[in-house]
C-alpha cells in the first residue's frame, strides 16, 4: 500500500470516528468529500495533517 494510500484511510477513518456517519460522504462525481453542509476537495484526504490522524 502507498503511503498517500494510508495517509487517505487513516484521514478518512478519523472523520468517520469522529464524526456522525450520515454526516461524512464522498460524492465521487463533484470529487467532493461532502462533512455537514459544507465539502472539502477529495485530495485533501491524501495530505498529512488534514486530520490529527496524520499529523
């Protein structure tokens, strides 16, 4: 596995934990990881410190 693979889950894993399921969601058409009423580019789930999980 990649390490921007696992930077991914491991940003993922923590949105989902710490957060309501329905409330996290990826929108593969619009590349949108979709959090509450607002959305964040999908990319980011790769980057290192978009969640505490990977900083």
């Amino acid at each position: 596995m990649t390490e921007e693979t696992i930077t991914a889950l491991r940003n993922y894993d923590y949105l989902v934990r710490n957060n309501k399921l329905e409330d996290i969601a990826l929108d593969w058409e619009s590349d949108t990881l979709v959090r509450g009423e607002g959305g964040y580019d999908i990319g980011l789930l790769t980057e290192r410190g978009f969640t505490p999980a990977t900083r």
